[in-house]
C-alpha cells in the first residue's frame, strides 16, 4: 500500500490516504465519526454534519452533539441558523428546543447540557442496539449491515430533566450518493424547447427518496416529512404504527398524532415523534426560511438552497428549491401539468427519463415511487401507488409548502399546508 498510513476506522473497514479497503471483521472494533465520513462511508478531511446520517455496516458509531448541519467543511457554518432580519416571513434566528435561538454549533455551547441518549424508534428490529453519551458525541452500535437489513431509526440526546434538545435519523442504507449517482437536470425559462434562458438552475438529484429502503425502482419505502421539520416519519412499508420497534426489540407506539394550532418550533424539536396535524398549519412556525435560510417570499426561488439547521438530508445534500419542481412540471402551477406516459404500473411509480428530457436531463432516469402522503388531519396514509407529492424547500403561504405532485399521466407543480407529511427527494448541495 505505498507505505502510507493505514487507520482502522471500524470493525471491517481501513483507510488508507481516503480510501476504504475491506477487512475481516476479527480485527479490533474502532468507533466510526459519521460526522468525517461522507454518504459512502468514505473518510472526510474535515467534519461534515447534518440531520441525517447514513451507515452501511455493522459497527459502533458517533455522532457530534451539534444542531444539523451547522459545521460545514470543518467550519462553523453560521448561515445555517442565522436568517434574514427585517422581514415578517422570515426568522431572524433559529430556535433550539427551549426557544431560545442557536447562536453556536455545539449544543453544549448553547447553555444546554447533555446527560442522556435514546433510540425512540426504529423500523427493523435490531437495527440500532445500543445509545449513549460520550462527551460531546452521541454514541450507537448499528447490529446489521446494509446488505443484509436496511432501516431508518431515530435518536435523540436529552438534558438532565429529559427533554429531548435535537435528534437525528440514522439510515441503515446501501445508497451511497455518489457522484456517478446523481441525474442533473437544468431548468430553462422555455420549457417547451428546452432553451436555457436567464432563470435557470442545474441540480444534481439524487437517485431515491430520503430513508428509503429497498432496492430503488421495485416496492419500498422510505420516510416522511412536515414541511420545515428536520424529523422523519415513518414510511408504508416498515410496520403498522403500532409496532415500530425500540431498542430491546419490543414493539412500541413510537408516534403521536396531535391536533394542534399552537405548536411551536421549539415543540417539534422537543417532540420528534409526534406528528402535529392540523387543517391550517400550526400558527406559531409560518416562517418562508426553514428549510432555505434566505427564502423570504413565494417567488419561484432560482438559486441554489441555503441549508438550514432543519433541513433533513445527509451532509452535503440539501431539499431543493421550489424551481426544480416547477420545471418539471412544466413550470405550470395547475391541474394539468407537464403529461407524459413514464408510469410505471408494476412498481408504482413514475420515471424522469434522461430520454424523453434530453435537451436538461443528463444521468440516469429518476425514479419517483408513487408513496402518497401522510394526512395533515390525521397523519395517516393516503393514496399510496397511486399518486406522491415531494416537498421543495420553498414556501407558497405561511401556511403552505410548494412540492411536486405527480399520478399517472402528469407531474404537477402545487402546494398544500405544511402539516402534510411528504416525501423528500435531496440533491447536491452547492
């Protein structure tokens, strides 16, 4: 190996100079940052952080105590929860569990302690097996790798009075993200010619929706997200909702669905696993920028997304802005949309093909399953292999997302109350 230096990042895996060579599993066990590894598992020169983190083997991990992604390329990425002052649809700063705004990365920086670590649920049994505190890190053993039982779990880190202060989504996944996996698209301003015009915006999207589990065009499922909230749901093809799992491997409630018109930010993020739905959205979180830190308006946002310390995705992905979606429903806001006939009826869902798009769509074609949609008053699923509606990080209302609907002929460009839970489908974040 040239001599470079070769460190064990884990009980089956050696880095040497950034790449990762297989070993056996008998060597002694190392814990894995996943905050300085990226999608693939691959060694990071710097710390990445996020909301999601994804992990393919069998190990033990750590995770900082840091609030999303407000470390970025080793650095503190402040843009992440500081918004725009002077404006009445945006927060100025960002609210942590107790209300109080983020002003540093590291929770124990925001006057809060950290003394307790829990898995609340999981949708694989043994998926995680264990969580604790280890100074400013959040520590967990994953019992399976990838190849053998994708999953999702949640898990969250709690002060000494046992309120939950952040949480995050691990995702037992075979995905990697890799550049090789990513379809580009570029909108235009003339969607009928493909003519690439002043207002347009290449994204670079990634190949499945977040927490997906099973192999991308055949009958998964993935998670699920109110609009603004870093938390995930649950998704159709993990058990009932009764029976999600917690770390000993009995079945647990694991959601609450709540009525609510009061529920603050500082309430989702005390409270992950419940679901606050409500005809209008809850009246105290109608901000235009918690998913795209300068958002400010409904305009059709064509530029590239200013990640929050919410958003959902895995380092170095984000939710796009609302103009990817528009182009692709043929920048109509209507019933009609942009028609085509890439549905497919055996797997339930509908392809972005690079064929029929050629003149902006560069890559594999996309697959979009048809997952439905968790209703904003009851949090139950509805219209699943029917139709599915994926959020963008772009308001309409301070009430209302703008996401991308699609049924079997048209993919159309809509918006609805933030209470409904979605799909997310990430792209690279620039």
């Amino acid at each position: 190996m040239g001599g470079n230096a070769i460190t064990l990042v884990s009980s089956s895996k050696y880095v040497e100079a950034g790449k990762i060579y297989n070993i056996s599993r008998s060597a002694a066990a190392a814990v894995i940052d996943l905050s300085m590894v990226d999608c693939a598992g691959n060694a990071r020169a710097s710390q990445w952080t996020a909301n999601c983190y994804m992990a393919h083997t069998a190990g033990d991990y750590k995770l900082p105590l840091v609030y999303g992604n407000a470390i970025k390329d080793g650095a503190t990425n402040a843009a992440a929860y500081t918004g725009v002052t002077g404006n009445s649809n945006a927060m100025e700063t960002f609210p942590r569990h107790d209300g109080n705004a983020i002003t540093a990365p590291w929770i124990k920086d925001n006057d809060t302690t950290v003394t307790s670590a829990e898995l609340l649920w999981q949708d694989a049994e043994g998926l995680v097996t264990a969580v604790d505190i280890d100074g400013d890190y959040l520590t967990l053993t994953v019992g399976k790798d990838a190849t053998t039982q994708e999953g999702n779990a949640v898990v969250a880190a709690k002060d000494g009075d046992g309120n939950i202060v952040w949480s995050w989504h691990i995702w037992v996944t075979k995905q990697t993200f890799a550049e090789a996996d990513l379809t580009t698209i570029t909108t235009t301003d003339d969607t009928s010619t493909g003519t690439q015009g002043t207002d347009w915006h290449t994204y670079k999207v990634t190949p499945v929706n977040l927490g997906w589990v099973g192999d991308p065009v055949s009958q998964g499922y993935g998670t699920y997200y109110q609009w603004g909230r870093k938390d995930a749901f649950k998704g159709t093809g993990a058990p009932a909702d009764a029976n999600v799992y917690d770390i000993s491997g009995s079945t647990v409630t694991g959601f609450t669905y709540y009525n609510s018109t009061e529920a603050t930010i500082a309430d989702n993020i005390k409270n992950p696993t419940t679901f606050y739905f409500v005809s209008s959205n809850p009246s105290t979180a109608r901000y235009y920028n918690m998913w795209d830190a300068r958002q400010t308006s409904a305009d059709n946002i064509v530029t590239a997304t200013v990640k929050t310390v919410y958003d959902p995705s895995p380092a170095g992905f984000c939710v796009p802005t609302g103009n990817l979606w528009c182009y692709m429903a043929n920048g109509t806001y209507s019933t009609d949309g942009r028609s085509d006939s890439n549905w497919d009826s055996a797997n339930k869902g509908k392809t972005w093909s690079a064929t029929t798009y050629s003149s902006t769509t560069t890559g594999s074609d996309l697959f979009f399953p048809a997952s439905g949609v968790r209703g904003s008053s009851s949090g139950s699923l509805i219209n699943v292999g029917s139709s599915s509606y994926y959020w963008s990080a772009s308001a309409n209302t301070d009430r209302s997302g703008r996401y991308l609907y699609f049924y079997s002929r048209n993919w159309v460009w809509r918006s609805n109350n933030r209470a409904y839970g979605n799909p997310v489908r990430a792209v690279a974040e620039e």
